[in-house]
C-alpha cells in the first residue's frame, strides 16, 4: 500500500509525482538542460560582441544603432516575461521552451540574410528575443522546483553555462568568420540553438503532493488519502469503511462509496469533503498570472532591485571587445578579456551558490552586498588603458557579475520574498519589470 509515495512507472511524458521536494532525481536532468539552455540563450548573446564591428563596416552605422539589436532582444525578451508564464500554465514548460528553440534558431538564421540594421532588429530583436524567453523563464522556473535545500548552490552551478558559452564561443566565432565570413557564422550559430528543443524535451513536469500527506497523519497509508480524515474524532468511523474499499482495489472507484454510504452519514459527509479537497489543489494552476504578488511590498522592493541591478549586466560582455579594439589591443586579445570575464563569472556563480546554500545567512544582504561592489566594478572601465588594466577590470566584473546573475531569479522562491508557491507567477512579473532597463543599458552605454 506504500506504493504511491512517488510514482515512479509512468511514461517519460507524465509529470513526476512526490511527496515532498525531491532535492535530486529528475531534477538532475532538468539542471543539466538548463546548462545548455543556459549556453545557448545567454550565453549567445553576450558572444554577440564578436559581431559588433563587422556588422558596423556591412551596414556602415554607428556602435550604438548596432547595439539597438541586442538592446530590442533583452527588451523583447524580458517584456513577454508574463506571456511565457502564462503559456507555461496553460500548455507546460516542456512544449513552450521547444517552442522557444524553433523561434531562437528562426531569428537567427534569417538574420544571416539580412540586408539593414532594421532587419536584425526584427529578426534577432523581435524573433529570437522572444524564442529566448519562452525558453529561459520556463526552464529556471521548473528547476527551482525540483530543489529546495539546494536550490541556490545547483541553480548557480547549472547557470554557469552561459558562462562557458561566452569562453568557447567568443574565440571559436573568431576564428569561424575569418574563415566563412561573419553571415555564415550567425548562420552556424542560428542551427546550433536548434538544440534547445532537446533540452525543452528534457523538462519533464513536477507534482507535489505534501498537503494530502500532511492532512493523512492518523492512518499510514497514502494509497488511501482520498479517505483520510482531518482529525482523530472521525478516525474511527472511516477505518470502517476500509474493508469495503479493499475489495474494489482501487481507492479511486466510484462503487467504493456507495457501499461505505448507508454505513453511516458522517463519513459521507468527510469522505464529500476530502474529494473537495483533493479537487483544490489544481484550481491555483488555472490561474494563469497571478499579479497578487504586486501586493507583496517585499516583492516589489525585490523588483526594484532587480530593476537597476541589470542596467549593468549586458554592456561591459557587450562593449568589452569595441572598447579594447579603441585603445590598441589586438583583435585575439580582445577575444580573450571577453573569456576571461566568462571564466571569472563561473567562479562567482559557483561561490554565491556555495554561500546562500549556508542556512544561517540572510540571502537578500548577500545578494545586495554583491550588487554594491557589481557597480564598483562598472566604476572601473573606463580608468582602464592598456590590456591588463581592463583585464582586471573584466575578471572582478565577471566573478560580481556571476554572484548575482546566477542567483537573482532564483531568490523569489525565497519566503523573504515571495516563497516557493508563487515563484512561477513572481518571475513572470520580475523579469517583466526588468525589460525597461534591459532596453536602456546597452544604448545608454553606447
């Protein structure tokens, strides 16, 4: 009868059924796509950098009308934010993230034909801006489920791989457009993204089902927790019924309450009760967007902080290569400040993930304190004027970069801020609120 603690004979595209937050299992698959997904979506885009000056020369503009491409893509991207968790309620994580990879490696492809600046904003800013929101927000939102005491240090961890991305793909670009030129490189990119579909299919549902656990304390089985009562008064009269439900084999059976009713009329009054309850807990997944967490005035600190810490995110991995190429430096040179920044975030993703999973610390103060000496580090630049002075100043950027980066989305599953249960709903909101300023950095910087 302990069989159902968690179902573990279901086909690949059942959701995984527990008892409580499993902390591993599946989850290790869904942090392993992540990774990739991680690479191919973020990890793209601060490559794009490699670009900047060959597409200057094609299209004979400025740095900053190039940057509007990668602008209108974070923008996209960040603002369709409640629409991905919105479709991600309706039709579930793994079909919207595949969906994503096809619009990713849509707008990509295109893009290699382009012809203006005006074609790469629609196709890389509008097209593939959206692919990479239905492709990130779903995936972190459904591996933050999967953990709850590791959450923080296996989110850091599995985020690195955009990290890794931005170190391999920035030299091997490189070396690609002198090769194939830079039209057929975004070509090779665009079919490389492709493989986010694989990594959506990966992202198989999660259900927890600890309320009915915590309600089933008198009788010690789960197979029957459509039958369990709320308290001991009614214990009693319920473990009457038991025989009759044995014979049917299923606790689910219709018959099974028919013969239990003309026993007495208060278990079918509790038993009426129970199926109710058993009923209410997927009425919250119906609600597609909950914007109640705008209630939530830690929320809505949380959002604000969120808001100005990303105007630094995307302009140093952007403009690092552009502004080493101004002050002299070589163009290998310049590709390995970039890798050297990637490296460096690695190592800060994988330590803020180390001290957050530390119980006694209040993440929030972690988290901000990171963001304080993020902005020391964007205070540096422009005091740097030869290769290992803004080589310093990438490698600090980087590892801050990394400590918050990894972690600031993962946070709202804390109770300090919104808690576990509305983490889906919150991050829509969250990142939503980020467009404007993934919209203003890069061109403010350019």
């Amino acid at each position: 009868k302990k069989m159902t603690v968690k179902a573990v004979k279901m086909p690949c595209t059942a959701p995984n059924v527990y008892t409580k937050v499993p902390d591993g299992g599946w989850g290790w698959t869904v942090a392993f796509a992540f990774f990739f997904v991680e690479a191919l979506t973020y990890g793209i885009i601060k490559s794009f950098g490699v670009f900047f000056n060959d597409l200057m020369e094609s299209f004979d503009e400025t740095n900053s009308r190039i940057s509007w491409i990668i602008s209108i893509c974070v923008f996209v991207q960040t603002f369709t934010a409640p629409l991905s968790t919105v479709l991600s309620n309706r039709f579930g994580h793994r079909l919207v993230v595949m969906a994503g990879g096809v619009l990713i490696s849509t707008g990509m492809v295109i893009a290699s034909f382009a012809r203006t600046v005006v074609d790469m904003y629609v196709t890389i800013g509008v097209i593939s801006g959206l692919g990479y929101c239905l492709s990130f927000l779903p995936t972190v939102t459904i591996l933050s489920q999967y953990f709850d005491k590791r959450r923080s240090l296996v989110t850091a961890v599995a985020s690195t791989g955009e990290c890794f991305a931005v170190f391999s793909f920035a030299p091997a670009i490189t070396a690609l457009k002198e090769q194939i030129g830079w039209r057929y490189s975004l070509l090779a990119v665009g079919v490389l993204q492709l493989s986010i579909v694989v990594c959506g299919a990966l992202l198989r549902p999660i259900v927890i089902k600890e309320q009915e656990e915590v309600k089933a304390q008198p009788p010690e089985e789960p197979t029957e927790t459509k039958y369990m009562l709320e308290n001991e008064q009614t214990r009693t009269s319920i473990e009457s019924i038991d025989s009759g439900v044995e014979i049917t084999t299923s606790p689910s059976n219709v018959p099974g309450n028919t013969k239990a009713e003309p026993k007495s009329e208060e278990p079918k009054e509790n038993v009426q009760v129970l199926v109710e309850n058993k009923s209410t807990p997927p009425e919250p997944k119906t609600k597609l967007l909950d914007f109640s967490v705008m209630r939530d005035y830690s929320f809505i600190c949380y959002a604000f902080f969120g808001l100005f810490a990303t105007l630094g995110f995307f302009a140093p991995s952007l403009y690092i290569i552009p502004l080493s190429l101004s002050l002299g430096i070589g163009k290998d040179h310049s590709a390995y400040i970039l890798s050297a920044m990637a490296i460096a975030e690695v190592f800060g993703r994988i330590s803020a993930g180390w001290v957050l999973n530390k119980k006694p610390i209040r993440k929030i103060y972690i988290e901000l304190i990171c963001v304080v000496l993020l902005s020391v580090a964007l205070f540096a630049f422009p005091f740097a004027s030869e290769f290992w002075g803004l080589m310093t100043c990438s490698i600090f950027f980087g590892f801050m970069l990394g400590t918050v980066a990894g972690t600031h989305i993962p946070l709202l599953a804390e109770d300090d801020v919104v808690g576990i249960a509305k983490m889906s709903s919150a991050a829509g909101v969250y990142v939503f609120i980020q467009s404007l300023a993934g919209l203003a950095g890069p061109p403010l910087a350019g």
